[in-house]
C-alpha cells in the first residue's frame, strides 16, 4: 500500500532526485545527443535518462499520482489532485558546455500547495529537501541540516533567460542597471534553479525572475524549499507567488526583499 503522508512523499522526492542526479552525473563530459525544441531552447540525452529514471521511482511508489515532466509532458488523471512536477536537469545549456551549475527538481503538489519537494546538486551531492513544514539539506554523507536564510552574502541571482511576459514593463537586465541595485546588492547569473534553493540554504540574499510559475517545473521545488525555511517570497508586484504571470522575487529576509520590491517599481515605473 502506498503511504501518502507529507514524511513519505519528501522522502521520495528526495530518492528521485538522487536517481536523477546520478544519471546526470555519469553522463557528464560525455558526447551527448541535443534534441531541439521551441525557442532555441533543447534537451540532452541527460535529460531523457534523468527524467526516465526519475519517472520510474514516482510511478513504482505512487502508481494512482498524475505526473508532469518538462520533457515527456503531463501523464495521469487530468483533474488529479496528487500531481509531481519533474525537472530533470535544470541548467542543461550549463550541463552541456561542461559546466556544474545544474540541478534536478522534483515537487509534489497536492491540490493548491506543494507539499513535498527536493532539488539535488548532482556534484555536491548535496539534496535539499522539504516536507512542506520544515526546509533541510542533506549532504553527500547522509546527514540532514535545516535550512538557515541569511541576506549576509547581498549575493543575487537574477535570471536574465526568456521568456519574459511582463515586458517591456519589466526586464530583469534593467534591474541589473539600477544605481540602487549595485549599491546594496552583488549580481549572479548562474542560469539554474539551484540558486533558488540557495537563498534557502543562506548561500543567496535573493532570486528575482520573470515568468509566469504556474505548474513550473522548473521552480515549484525551489519555491516550496524558500516558504518552509521562513524566506519571504511573492511574485514581482508583491502578489501571492505561482497565482500568474508575476514571476518571482524570493529573498532571505522581508528587508531584502522590500529593497528589491521598491528596485522593481523603479525599473518598472520607467525611471532611468
């Protein structure tokens, strides 16, 4: 019988993330196959392999869960109230030119929350995981850690890759521009939902994206790791984050992310 309380889901998110990073990381150097798909973007076999391998641990221990991968599309019951949203290898244009800033992401939504999730750095070996309550990491060795937010670092990432819905009356590069921004802030651009995760773990002040998040793949995980270790999170116009098209600001602390709110209604207000 499948067990579906939040401790066991997180631990399964974190076994398929595991499975997933270990593909990645075997795969990594290699000659890989790229498979095009819409707007320039593409998936490598790594891809593939992690999101089977991935797909496999979800299905043999949650047979009745719908599923939804970034590279096999939606599977399941459409109106399915359990749904995973898998992201098998976050960075693949990084992972491609042999370069470590990758992740793998798996999340659980249960209804309008996601109640279980983990993303893996496939050469840290480090996991960070949640069971919606509480935000860990557990590194390479087994031991688990909770998550502490710190802005300390005044590192932010801004994800400077498209799609981006609110412009022109938002681009992050503008962002990135702002006297204000260089004053308190240090920019990051590492191209990878890893960094989400980050600002968990007190490694990142902050993540600032556009996009619209809904059912996102690629950042359900690391936002459900943001809200259980206590960091303030919201879309770009401070409206409640994965509710449309508002993109994300999640930052360690609500004075940080009040600096970045205000630098975001400057670029947005048309200010130079």
């Amino acid at each position: 019988m499948s067990i579906t309380n939040g401790d066991s889901d997180a631990r399964l998110a974190v076994t398929a993330v595991q499975a997933g990073a270990a593909v990645v990381r075997d795969l990594y150097g290699s000659r890989l196959a790229r498979h095009d798909k819409s707007g320039g973007d593409f998936a490598t076999e790594a891809d593939l392999a992690a999101e089977r391998v991935i797909l496999d641990v979800l299905r043999a221990a949650r047979p009745d869960d719908a599923v939804t991968g970034e590279e096999s599309g939606r599977s399941g019951a459409a109106d399915a109230r359990r749904r995973w949203l898998v992201d098998p290898l976050c960075g693949t244009l990084n992972y491609a030119v042999r370069n470590m800033l990758v992740g793998v992401n798996v999340a659980l939504r249960d209804g309008a929350r996601t109640t279980a999730a983990a993303t893996a750095d496939p050469f840290s070996g480090e996991v960070f995981w949640t069971d919606g309550e509480a935000a860990r990491v557990r590194s390479g060795d087994g031991a688990d850690e909770r998550l502490t937010p710190s802005a300390g670092s005044a590192l932010v990432d801004v994800n400077l890759d498209p799609p981006f819905p609110n412009a022109p009356r938002f681009r992050a590069a503008r962002l990135l521009a702002d006297p204000g921004f260089a004053e308190r802030f240090r920019p990051r651009v590492i191209s990878s939902t890893l960094a989400v995760a980050w600002v968990a773990a007190g490694r990142r002040a902050a993540y600032v994206t556009d996009g619209d998040l809904r059912d996102s793949v690629h950042f359900a995980a690391g936002i459900a790791l943001c809200q259980a270790a206590g960091c303030t999170v919201t879309g770009l116009d401070g409206e409640p984050v994965l509710s449309g098209a508002g993109g994300l600001i999640a930052a360690a602390d609500a004075r940080t992310h009040a600096a970045l709110m205000d630098l975001v209604k400057h670029r947005t207000a048309g200010v130079d």
